[in-house]
C-alpha cells in the first residue's frame, strides 16, 4: 500500500472516484511512510494521524454515496506551522513561543477542510519563518531526503522535505523572500548525517 503515497492528488481523486482505492487506504499509505522516515527527516510536528484517519472514514463514505466535499476531498495534505489549525499550537519554530492551542483555523486551513482535505499535521518551520537554512530553536533540523547531510533550506523547510519524501501529495508553505522556492530547489545547506 506504501505506494499510495506516491499518487498525485489527481490520481488519488480518480481512484476514489473508480473506486479502486479509498481515502483511509491513502492516509494509511502516508502515514507509514512518515513512520518510516520521520525519524531521519525530522520534517513534521503535531501530527494527528487518528483525526486523520477519522476524516477519511468521513470522506469515503462521501465518496461512496458519490457526494465529495470538494475538489481534494481525501487527499492527504500537511500545512506548515505557521498556519493556525483550531486546538493546536502554533510555537512558529521558536522554543520562546507559547503553546497555547490556536482557537480557530487560518483561512488556508479551513479552506482545506471545507474542500475536503485531510490534514496530517504541520511541517516544520525554522524561528518565525526567518532563516533559509530552516534551522529552528524548537524543532530538530529537517533533512533533505535526497541528502542527509544537507537541509532542504527554508523556510518552509518541513514542507520540501514533505513533498520530496512522498508524504502524501499536497503541503501548503508560505513565502516571502525564497520560503517555498528555496526548499523546492536542491537544499544546499550542510549538516552532519547519511543519506536514505
């Protein structure tokens, strides 16, 4: 099944359609990738992987009544960190922030749900979004899959390294001066490991 992982957003919309795979199948797929590479990538935080399958019981069952949600219904999507999701932190990559769970999601997060989307979790960010190297003062440093000596730059750092491990297909960053065009590029930054 790990292969689901793989699938573009519009493969998975078109299985779901056929009926030849269902959103819990696609989750499950991500989420044990994520198992497996998480502990070398350090990509991700405040994951939810059982509201995640709930919303994908949810969405099947809208796509056997053929009746999806919207465009992306029960395709796997991470956002990252700094954009609110309701009843979690939002610590924006720095070990001074407070870790109050945020009241109500951002704009880009309720639009997601409202569309059908399955949010896994957050990626990582470095301190308030501010450094291309994606280091961070609470997250451990994201890994560039590709090289483990390397991060994938910043700051959407958790989110390239998302979308280039095959964490599922659709990662929502932010960008400024380079956040999401950095990370989608090669990642150049050196650091200390091995490589997948």
């Amino acid at each position: 099944m790990s292969e689901l992982a793989d699938l573009s957003a519009i493969e998975l919309i078109d299985g779901y359609r056929r009926r030849e795979i269902s959103p819990v199948e696609a989750v499950d797929s991500v989420l044990s990738r994520m198992d497996a590479l998480e502990p070398l990538l350090c990509a991700t935080w405040a994951l939810e992987p059982e509201a995640a399958l709930e919303a994908a019981r949810a969405s099947e069952a809208r796509w056997r009544r053929n009746s999806p949600a919207g465009p992306i219904d029960g395709v796997p999507v991470t956002l990252k960190e700094l954009i609110a999701t309701r009843g979690v932190a939002k610590p924006m990559g720095s070990a001074a922030s407070d870790l109050t769970p945020e009241p109500a999601d951002a704009p880009a997060a309720a639009r997601i749900r409202e569309a059908g989307g399955l949010i896994l979790g957050k990626t990582t960010t470095p301190d308030y979004g501010m450094l291309s190297s994606g280091l961070s003062s609470f997250h451990k440093l994201a890994r560039n899959p590709w090289d483990l000596s390397r991060t994938p730059g910043g700051s959407s750092a958790g989110a390239g390294t998302a979308a280039a491990a095959g964490y599922g297909p659709l990662h929502v960053g932010t960008d400024i001066g380079g956040s999401v065009r950095l990370p989608a590029s090669s990642g150049s930054s050196p650091a200390s490991a091995g490589s997948l």
